[in-house]
C-alpha cells in the first residue's frame, strides 16, 4: 500500500527544472544517435567503458541497446551502478544511472532487446572547450592519421574538420565501428609550413555520425595543449578577419 501511495505522489508531483534538463539531455541523444559512456563506479577507472546508445526516454526511464566493450562483456546486471557520461550540446554531461532490467519489444516489426535504465537525478557539465576552436577543413583540409594504441585497427586516414590547441575532431570514412570514446591513439597531424608534421597522443572524446552516411566524426582530446597549435590558429583567424575587412 506505501509503494503504491509512493507512486502516485510521484506522478502527481511536478517536474522539477533539473529533471527537464535532464530529459532534454537524453533527448537530443536520442535525436542524433549520440554515444553513451557507462563507466563502471567500482572500478580504478583503467577499463574501458561500455558504449551504447540511448533508443527512447520514457516517462519513468530510458532504454538502451545492448552496450559493447566494458571490462566484463556486454551482459548488465539488473541493479548495477554506473557513470553516464555523454557528450551534447555545451560539454560532456556525467550522472549515474543503474540497471532496471532487460528490454524486449518490437519495433516496426523487428524484435528489439535492450536494457532499461534509471533516469538519473541531474547531470553535471563536467567539461567545456577550454580553448578557441576554428573550422580549418575549408581553408586547408589538413590530412590526420589515426593509429589506436593496443589494437589491430589499421591506421586510420581523414581529413581534419576544426582543430584548438587542446583537440581536434576528424572527419572519416565509417567503416570503423570499433571506434569508442576512452581510446587511446596517437594522431599524425599534417599542416603547411611552417608547421608541417605534428605527432599527439591523444583520447578519443566521442565518435558520431557525419552528414554524409558513408563518413563519421571522431572527437579527439589531446594528452596535452599544443602551443604550436596555438599560433597556427592565431594565423588563421588574423587571416579571415583581414579577409572580412578587406570583402
């Protein structure tokens, strides 16, 4: 009699503003199919998380499909406590969510088997772009090489779309499915001179899909600034605002 009394004082209760920003969130994952981080709570933090993605938000929780990588495979366990973390809109945002139980259904006639989650009760902006960010793909296409750390992937080619001092987000062909936010790679970046080369090692922040379906879009943040980054940027928007001036 106390759950369900619990229950209905729950449904009557009015939504908070937390709890809106917290739908919004899981929404607009939803909407462009954005990776979602469960880290493992219990552990040092040196395995790497499961990846997944959010399916639907519903009123109570969110359905998940079933998630790859992870230290221990891909079955979740009903109770289980995690980390949340997903990228969208102004940062990365961090919760903890736990397992509800399986989910089963069909959607548009196909069986579709996932997990339910709990919605968590706020999400923390945990990370903003520290530094000036510019689009450099139109300018120059700066050409990038991926080599993922501890992996049989092949290096990976693309083509440089915005860049900071602190990251880059590359632009490629989408036949790497292994790809996973938490990796670790180090980037051959080329530029003209009198940059040229620039080797980092870096984090892969996310991985999403591009406009066109054939290519994908790989977040990198780098183990550390680059000054000499810093100056190329610094060149480049001195040239568009001469160019602005000059139009």
């Amino acid at each position: 009699m106390t759950r369900w009394i619990n229950r209905v004082v729950d449904a009557l209760r009015p939504e908070s503003d937390s709890e809106r920003e917290v739908r919004a969130v899981l929404q607009q994952a939803v909407n462009r199919r954005l990776p979602l981080e469960l880290i493992v709570t219990t552990r040092d933090g040196s395995d790497p998380p499961y990846v997944t993605t959010i399916i639907r938000v519903r009123k109570d929780d969110f359905v998940i499909a079933v998630p790859h990588g992870g230290p221990i495979g891909t079955t979740l366990y009903d109770g289980q406590v995690f980390t949340m973390a997903l990228s969208a809109g102004r940062g990365r945002h961090v919760g903890t969510t736990r397992v509800l139980g399986r989910h089963k259904s069909t959607d548009g006639g196909r069986p579709f088997i996932g997990y339910a989650m709990a919605i968590p009760a706020a999400l923390d902006l945990r990370e903003r772009r520290e530094f000036h960010r510019i689009s450099v793909g139109f300018d120059i296409a700066p050409a990038a090489t991926l080599h993922v750390t501890n992996s049989d992937l092949g290096p990976i080619e693309g083509i440089i779309q915005d860049l900071s001092m602190g990251g880059a987000l590359i632009r490629c062909a989408a036949r790497y499915p292994r790809l996973a936010p938490g990796m670790q790679v180090c980037a051959r970046l080329s530029f003209p001179d009198p940059i040229g080369q620039v080797l980092e090692l870096a984090e892969i922040a996310h991985v999403s899909p591009a406009k066109q379906s054939e290519q994908m879009l790989v977040g990198l943040r780098f183990a550390r600034p680059n000054e000499k980054l810093g100056t190329l940027l610094r060149t480049f928007d001195l040239r568009r605002a001469t160019r602005r001036h000059s139009a």
